[in-house]
C-alpha cells in the first residue's frame, strides 16, 4: 500500500515538472464608448466677441455665457448722431438672448430691452415696438419681435472688439 501511495505521488510530482510554464495575458476590455478626443469644457463661462458695420455706423458686442446667465458689454457707434456704450445682463433661451442694455448716451443713462438670435456665429438683434415701464423701455409684445431685418454682428477678434467698446 505504502508503494502504491508513494508512486502516485511519484507520477502527480513528474506530471507537474513536466508542463511547460504558460504565459497568462491580461486581458483588456476596451470601452467602445470610450473616446480619445480632447475634452471639452462645457461648464465654465464662454466668451463671445461680435461686430457689425451698417453703412458708415459700427457695434461692438462683447459676451460672456456662464450656463445661460449672460453678461456683457455694447457699443453703438453711429456716425451722424451720438453712440452709445454701456452693460448688457440678462439670459439665454434656447437661441435668443434676452438682454437688459444698461448704457451712457447723450449725458443720461438708461435702460432698455434688447433681444438677439445666435444663428450661425452671428447675432442678430431684434425689432419691434417699445414701451416705457418706469424707468426702462421694454418690447411692447414679445410674439411681434422680428429678426430678420434687425442689425446682423459675426464673430470678431476679441481685441478689436474691446477697442471698439473702449
């Protein structure tokens, strides 16, 4: 009994020397969804520079976008009557920013509502009839804004658009 038990252990030993070592591969699992593009930062405030000439008169519009809280600066630069230059607040719904123009002209300040499509890397501002509510100037009727004959601004080099805001 002792041989019997002392050759199995002889024959399971000699098997074991025998097998040829394997190399084990990892194996990886790829993620299709998985992409090596660069990343796009979606979160933080973006910043948009546009300019528009109409015959001889120039505006300047310089926009930051912090997750659709827009601000900003704008300039009106007419060449026969006086310009005007000051702050825009306001947000953005869907394509139209919905804008306060908070600006300097003629030695008073005011207020008005200003409204711009963001069609094709342009900005195109909104037309229609203006009412005063205490101190600032709204559109008279949201659903009668036009766009398509309003002022049309592309995008700019920021550095000659703050030139033009100066």
């Amino acid at each position: 009994m002792k041989k019997l038990i002392v050759l199995g252990s002889l024959s399971v030993f000699l098997m074991n020397c025998n097998k040829k070592a394997e190399n084990v591969t990892p194996k990886v699992n790829t993620d299709s969804t998985a992409t090596t593009e660069a990343v796009v930062d979606t979160l933080g405030p973006k910043s948009f520079c546009y300019l528009g000439v109409i015959g001889k008169d120039s505006v300047f519009a310089s926009i930051d976008d912090n997750l659709g809280t827009i601000s900003g600066k704008l300039s009106y630069k007419n060449s026969e009557k006086d310009g005007s230059t000051g702050d825009i607040t306001g947000f953005k719904s869907g394509d139209t920013l919905k804008l306060t123009y908070e600006f300097q002209s003629e030695g008073s300040k005011s207020k008005r509502d200003i409204f711009f499509i963001q069609k094709d890397n342009a900005l195109i501002e909104g037309i229609g009839d203006h009412k005063e509510e205490g101190s600032q100037s709204k559109y008279a009727d949201e659903k009668k804004i036009t766009y398509k004959d309003g002022p049309k601004m592309e995008t700019a080099d920021c550095s000659i658009v703050s030139k033009g805001l100066k």
